[in-house]
C-alpha cells in the first residue's frame, strides 16, 4: 500500500505534538485534504486494540497513540499504518479540519481557508471519561486544556472550576492545620 498522499499537504516536526501535517500550499474552504487510511476492524477488535495500547504505552510521553477512528455503528479504521499520513494531524481546539464520511470513507475537509505553511488540525472529539489523559497542547486563544469534544466543553469547565475549588479548600483547610501546629 502506497502512503496516503495529497497535492495540499506536507508532514513536519510540529509545535503542538511530535510531528504535524502542514498546507504545502493554500488549501480553499471546503476541500478534501486527505482519506484517513487504515485496517477496517470491528468495534469488538477497536476496543481491545485501543484497550492494550493504552496498557502497554501507560506512562510514555512519546508513545501510546491510539489511531482508531470511527467509521459507522459497526466499524472502525485502524490508522496505525505507515501509509496513513493522516494520522499525524493533531488536535486543536481551534481547528481548521473536521472529519467527514463520504461513501463509507473517512475525509479530512478543511472548513476554511488554510495558509501554505499552517499545520493542518481537527477536534479528535474525545469523551470526558479520562479528559485528564488528555491534556491539549494547541496552543490556540481557544484552547480548553483538554482533548475533548466541542459539546463537552461547558461540562468541563464545570468539572475543573469544581476541582480548582475542591483543591483550594483542601490547600486552606492544610494551613489552617499548620498554624495550629505551631
């Protein structure tokens, strides 16, 4: 199988994760950048696959990418291929990507104008259940802190305020203890 390959793309080393994907040139509002490639699995298959790379790369800074992407109700891609350069778009909360199924095949579109030159990004569009294995490094004014799906974002700031003020208290109830030590 031959990489994934498109006139509008380049990879490089990236500022928000390991290596990015990058407009070679200006891409228009609207294109289909590049197909997201990869082994087709059932959803029984994805959740071990996902399940032991997660277990087996816990703690690693450089690995541990799980490349899974959800096609429909009963499949997934597995785009841990070197063929699929897609898979070194990274997250953003202040995309310029999204994904889109078109004929049972997974598109990456852009959904404005890109500059030559502007690495290339989607909202990977994770759930809240572990957001805190997930910390966003985008660097966007938009940024949330966290991979996690657009919809979630009101819930999470709802769920950090109550963990700042949880720790707050926690931080003033431990010096009032310690003035009392003393």
């Amino acid at each position: 199988m031959e990489p994934s390959q498109s006139k509008y793309i380049k990879v490089e080393e990236s500022s928000i994760h390991g290596t990015g994907v990058f407009a070679r040139i200006n891409i228009p509002k609207g294109k289909k950048v590049i197909e997201y490639i990869g082994e087709k699995i059932t959803k029984k298959e994805s959740e071990k696959r996902s399940v032991s790379l997660i277990e087996k790369n816990q703690g690693s800074l450089t690995d541990g990418a799980v490349y899974i992407f959800e096609l429909n109700k009963k499949h997934d891609i597995d785009g841990n291929i070197n063929e699929n350069t897609a898979r070194f778009i990274n997250h953003s909360c202040n995309p310029n990507c999204e994904p889109d199924i078109i004929k049972n095949r997974i598109w990456l579109l852009s959904t404005r104008k890109i500059k030559k030159g502007e690495e290339l990004s989607y909202n990977y569009g994770f759930d809240l259940e572990s957001y805190e294995d997930h910390i966003c490094r985008c660097g966007s004014k938009k940024c949330i802190g966290f991979i996690t799906s657009e919809e979630n974002w009101p819930k999470l700031k709802k769920l950090v305020a109550k963990k700042k003020k949880k720790e707050k208290k926690l931080k003033n109830k431990s010096k009032a203890s310690e003035k009392t030590k003393i």
